[in-house]
C-alpha cells in the first residue's frame, strides 16, 4: 500500500501535469488526484472487467 501511495509521486505519473505543448493536463491537479488515488486503493482498488 505504501508504494502505490508513493507511486502517485513518480517522475513519471508526474509528468502528465506538464505534458508539453499541444497535450491536454488531466482533469483534476495532481492533488486531487492524489487524494481520490488514496481513497481508490482504501477501498479495494476495485476496478471492472468491463
């Protein structure tokens, strides 16, 4: 668990909050991503097949 919470603050996954010219930013900052991150894998990290 705390790697995939430190994973968050990559280099890499990082980087799409300055992907360069003509690259779309994501739709939330990277702390709300962080934060819905951590939430996401406290309750299950569930994810559908479909």
């Amino acid at each position: 668990m705390k790697a995939l919470i430190a994973h968050a603050d990559d280099e890499l996954v990082k980087w799409g909050w300055q992907p360069g010219e003509g690259r779309t930013l994501p739709p939330l900052n990277h702390k709300e991503f962080k934060e819905a991150w951590i939430t996401w894998l406290k309750n299950g990290a569930y994810a559908p097949s479909n």
